[in-house]
C-alpha cells in the first residue's frame, strides 16, 4: 500500500467529497496575485448584493493567506467568498448538508474551504438563505422565498457573487469553476448541472438527495410501518449477519461487502430465522419484525404504480463506530431519534401545504398514520419543482462542455443508493451512448452516507474532475482506501458505473493492485 494513505487528517468526514479533496491534484502553479487591496472589495456593494466585511486572514498551516469576503442578499442569503494571495485562477464552490442553513465556520464546511484555500482555488459557499439555528429542520420552508433560496437561487447567485469578487480582487475571472458536495450538497450539484449549466466546468455530486419529494414520502410511508411493527435496534447485528452471510460471496469474493445489492436476492421473510409464533428471542424475527423489514426492502407503491425503490441489502452491517447503520436511520437509536422521521416530518410539517395545515402536524408519528402514501399521497408538484433534481436532459451542461462525476455508497441508511443509479441510468438513456464523455456514476460498495462503513470510503473525487476538465482525462478509476482510526485497513478502485471492481485472482484481497474494472 503507498504510504500517502497515512498521511489523511483526523477530520476525515466534512462535507466535500471523498473527505479528500485534491490530494491527487498536484502543485498548481499560482496564476495571479490581487490587483487591489482586500479592503476595497467594499466598494462592490450595489443592488444584487452588500459586501458585509472583507478582511485579510493571515496564513496558517491549514490555509495560505487569503481574502475572506461575506456578502448579503435579500431576503437572508449570506454568501461567503475566500480568495488566496496567490491564486491558482480557479474558483471551486461546495455545498450543503441536510436542510442546510450551517454557519460558515462549521467543522467541515471549514475543513472544505481550508483545503480548496491550499490548493489555490478561490472557495464560495452559502447558507442558502436562513440560519438553522433561528430556523431549524425545514421551518424556514414557511418562507416561500426561503424555500427558493434554498431550492435553486442561492446557489446561482453564490456562483455568480463569487466570480464577480474574483474578477474585482485579481482583474480576472476563474478560467475555471468546480463544485462539490455532498447530500444535499450533490443535489445542488445536479441542480447546477440542470438548471445552470453553464455556472460550472466540473462537479462531483455525491449521494445526491435528487429526488428528495420522493424520499421524503417515501420514509413517512416506511416510518409508519416501523411505528406500527417497531425493529429492535437489539436485533441489528442479527440481521446484518444473516444478510451478509447470504449477499457477501455473491460477487464471486468473500471479503465482507456487498458488491451489487441487487444481485444478492436476500428476501426477509424466506431468509431470516422466525420466531415460533407468540415467542420472541434474540436469535430469531417476529412475524411483524419481518414484516417491518419486508416493507422497507420492498418499493413504495402509489395508487398501483411503483412509486419509490425499496431498500436496497447493505446498511444493516455495523460500522467503525460499533454501531448498524441503520441505527439513528430506519431504526430509532437510544434517545428514540431517527433520521428517517426527523426529515419526512419535516417535509410533511412544512414544506407540503396539504400536510402543514393538520391540526396533528406536529406529532410525526400521528402524522405519518394519517399520511397515505400508497393509495392518496399528498400534492407535493410544486416542491417537486423546487427542491427536486431529477431531470435527465443535461445537454446543456455537455454543451457548456461540462464534467459530472457521481457517487453513492452502495450501502447508505439513509439516501437510497437506487436514486443515483436509476437517475444515472436515465441519463445515459437520455443522452446516448457517449455519456461517459462528459458523466460518470462511481458506486462504492459498503459505504454509509458519504463516508463511513465498511467499504473504502476515502478518496478524491475533486482531483479527477479537475483532470477530466482541463486535460480531458476520463476518470477510469479512483484509488479508495478504508481508513479505520487513522490506518489503512483495505485500498481498492472505484469503478464507473456499470463497471465494478473484480480480484485478479491472486495477491491480497486489500490491494487496489489486484483488482481491475471490469462489466458485470
């Protein structure tokens, strides 16, 4: 294994990426110096926006000195642009995570822009248009404006300001412009990509929340059954034991992952150990446990039409932390909490009229009961409109000459990983057969949410788009490692979509160098 694996920060999981961005880049030689001061980037202020402060931040050994501007738009957009000293004439914008609204200084929002200060780049970033603090979960979707902001707006006129504040401070604009996030960072991705196609040269959008109406729906409709017929959280490494020993040698490889869920055929009612009827032990399922557990492996069904893709086998099995992935997810953890109910409750309280005027809307397990998903779902066009990110049709973006890098971890608990393959797959069937000159979906197998899990979640998507933009070099492969408490446990390559990773047949099965791309 080469040694720059052990050379990752503690900080692996900010919001970028791959937690780490341009480490494969290389020195970029800087391209231009300021051409006036920090200080009269004031001046700047005029309808569109008000430069709030604009102040020099001396170097460190995270971040070069550079420029830090904060900017103001109504209603309550702030922006925040960073600009280098010595610039490497390219500016690189990253994105949010959850319902957005993070404060600038934010643990991995500032690990992101210390790392793209490092390698040069002019960094942008904003909180969407309101503060999740003042407004938490999706309150502030009350705000009609807000909710655009949040959709769409603020991530245009961020790319814009950011570029504006470029061209004033170094008499240039980028000759390039990248993005990347994560979450709902990688649907505001895919939002730039569809909306404003011509924002950006190159983006990496990892687990995009692309169809997040859908989700939202669809975890209500989930969330209901596992409040009718609760999972034990007791019962997690069972499960994640049973459907390991059924999926992981599948794939032609017993190494404790799952390559491709869907080639697994794991079905819980046939393949779990049942309890005799009336009885409850730790080594078997209940009838209503396997029935919880067949809802959400199976497709949500609206007024008889697939509507959602069920739940694909994977995230069951227990992460770095001791702990399943599901816990906290699918399954509520110890202080009864669960990612799944949070945010569809939050969608349903305020984002969808029909639902937010219920005299119930604040209790989620009331609401989620009287929801019905299946056979009358809520309106939800409008925020479809606004806050989805599912179109296919990226000629504008090709045209713009544009570079799209997805990724998904074949084992999220809590964005479903068929999102980005399906989505993935409609583009192709959108625009043709060349899709892979300008888009490519990377699946990571045994990796949670944007990092974590048991597959080799770190690595560099940042760097390859860079290379594919201005070298024209496709990204065939990206080197991944798995990183456990500082120490590199498994290296292997990530592979374009439909592509996969298959052993060579000889060597250690934890050297990327014994395995190559290949189609299924």
């Amino acid at each position: 294994m080469r040694l720059w694996w052990l050379m990752l920060p503690a900080a692996l999981f900010g919001q970028g990426a791959g937690q780490v961005q341009f480490r494969d880049l290389g020195p970029m030689r800087p391209d231009r110096r300021p051409a006036i001061s920090c200080r009269e980037l004031l001046s700047l202020t005029g309808f569109e926006f008000s430069v709030v402060s604009a102040r020099v931040v001396a170097g460190t050994s995270d971040a070069p000195e550079h420029c830090r501007v904060r900017l103001f738009t109504q209603p309550e957009l702030n922006i925040e642009v960073n600009l280098p000293t010595d610039w490497n004439g390219r500016l690189y914008m990253f994105g949010n995570g959850g319902w957005a609204g993070e404060a600038f200084d934010t643990s991995g929002r500032a690990t992101n822009r210390a790392r793209g200060l490092k390698a040069g780049f002019a960094t942008a970033s904003t909180d969407t248009g309101h503060s999740a603090a003042a407004e938490p979960g999706a309150s502030f979707a009350l705000n009609r404006q807000k909710l655009l902001d949040y959709g769409f707006r603020s991530l245009h006129l961020t790319a814009e300001a950011a570029k504006t504040m470029a061209r004033a401070y170094y008499g240039m604009a980028p000759a390039k412009s990248y993005y990347e996030g994560c979450s709902q960072g990688g649907r505001q991705g895919l939002t730039l990509a569809q909306r404003f196609p011509n924002d950006f040269d190159g983006i990496v959008a990892g687990a995009p929340a692309l169809n997040q109406t859908g989700t939202h729906l669809s975890r209500a409709y989930w969330m209901r059954a596992m409040n009718e017929n609760p999972f034990p959280a007791s019962k997690l490494p069972l499960l994640a034991e049973r459907v390991y020993a059924f999926c992981d040698a599948k794939d032609g490889l017993k190494d404790g992952l799952i390559d491709d869920p869907r080639r697994c055929g794991f079905k819980a009612s046939r393949d779990l150990p049942r309890c005799v009827a009336g009885s409850d032990r730790p080594d078997c399922f209940t009838s209503n446990e396997i029935a919880s557990l067949e809802r959400i492996y199976s497709d949500v069904v609206s007024k008889g039409e697939r509507f959602f893709p069920g739940w694909p086998v994977g995230a069951e099995v227990i992460g770095p932390n001791g702990k399943s992935g599901w816990l906290g997810q699918e399954v509520v953890d110890a202080d009864g909490r669960s990612a799944w109910a949070f945010y569809g409750h939050n969608f349903l309280e305020f984002v969808v009229p029909a639902t937010r005027t219920r005299p119930d809307a604040a209790d989620a397990k009331r609401l989620f009961s009287r929801v019905d998903v299946a056979n009358d779902p809520p309106d939800v066009e409008d925020a479809h409109d606004i806050i989805d990110a599912n179109d296919p049709n990226l000629s504008a973006f090709r045209k713009h000459g544009g570079k799209l890098l997805l990724y998904y971890g074949w084992a999220d608990p809590q964005l479903n990983p068929m999102m980005g393959v399906e989505y993935y797959e409609q583009v192709v069937r959108a625009m043709g057969p060349t899709t892979g000159d300008f888009a490519r979906l990377f699946m990571v197998p045994g990796m949670f949410h944007c990092g974590g899990g048991v597959g080799t979640s770190v690595f560099d998507a940042a760097s390859p788009v860079v290379q594919w933009v201005e070298g024209g070099k496709s990204p065939n492969r990206i080197e991944a490692a798995r990183v456990v408490d500082g120490k590199v446990l498994r290296t292997r390559p990530l592979c374009p979509y439909p592509q996969a990773a298959r052993y060579k047949g000889a060597g250690s099965i934890d050297d990327a160098a014994n395995f190559t791309c290949a189609n299924p």
